[in-house]
C-alpha cells in the first residue's frame, strides 16, 4: 500500500508549520504568509488520489505548493518529516536510486530537489562539488526511514 497521510501526521504539520489547516475528505489545505518577506503560498496535500497504471497500487499522495509565479508538485510521497524546531516540513519521494524533497518553511518558503542520487545521501559532504551539497544535506535526513524501500 502506497503512503496516505494520517489524521496524526497532518496535526504535526500543522504543529511544525505554527497554521491549522483547512481540510476535506481527501484534501488538507495550509496557507503560509511571512509578513516581513511579503511571501505567501499555500501547500495542498492530497491524501489520497486515484491513479491508473501505477506499480504500487490505485492511489498516491500528492503534495503540491502553490505561490504567486510558481507551482511545485510532488507524486507519489513516499514520506515526510517534521521539525518544530527549524519549523519546517520535509516531504519525500523514493524511488529506485533516485530521491525527491519538497522543503516548506512555517515562514513561507519553499525548496524542491529532483532526481537526487540515493548514493549522494551518505557521501561526505565535505567532497561534493558546491552544486549538489544542497539538495544531498537536505535530504540526506530520510535516507534511513525505509530502508531498501524503493
């Protein structure tokens, strides 16, 4: 069965974002705003939507994160985790040797990584090339919360 969000899970994220959510049968909405940087968006977490043809099953989690020029989407959530203290959300897509992150900050920020390379999780940072420490520091985080799940 592929990933849904819990009732639970979606009152840490509220938690870790400081903001309740509007919600609906299958749909959790948040709206984030930073007064001091003028940023809004809003994050929508799909718990459930109906697929076809997909390996793992007929449904899949869907996070998307809407702001005033741009639109980000994550397919097939595999997970997420909270932090209260850096008041953040990260939620995460495995798939075979490929990772995917969508970072949401409470203050209204947002950061996608796209085809991160599994094996970049557990290098020594301190070797990488500037480019991929980013994206490898972020998400080096959930490289232990599955497993060989992929």
């Amino acid at each position: 069965m592929p990933f849904t969000f819990s009732d639970a899970d979606i009152k840490r994220i509220e938690t870790a974002l400081s903001t309740e959510c509007k919600m609906d049968e299958s749909l959790a909405r948040f709206e984030l705003s930073d007064e001091s940087s003028g940023r809004r968006i809003t994050l929508e977490i799909h718990r459930t939507v109906r697929t076809t043809g997909l390996s793992e099953g007929e449904f899949t989690s869907l996070v998307s994160v809407s702001a005033a020029s741009s639109f980000l989407q994550l397919q097939g959530c595999t997970g997420f985790l909270c932090s209260e203290d850096l008041g953040e959300v990260i939620f995460f897509a495995k798939s075979g040797e490929t990772s995917n992150g969508l970072v949401v900050e409470r203050e209204a920020g947002c950061s996608l990584y796209a085809n991160v390379d599994t094996n970049l999780l557990s290098t020594d940072f301190t070797q990488l090339p500037p480019e991929l420490i980013m994206s490898s520091v972020a998400l080096s985080v959930t490289e232990d919360l599955f497993g060989d799940q992929g």
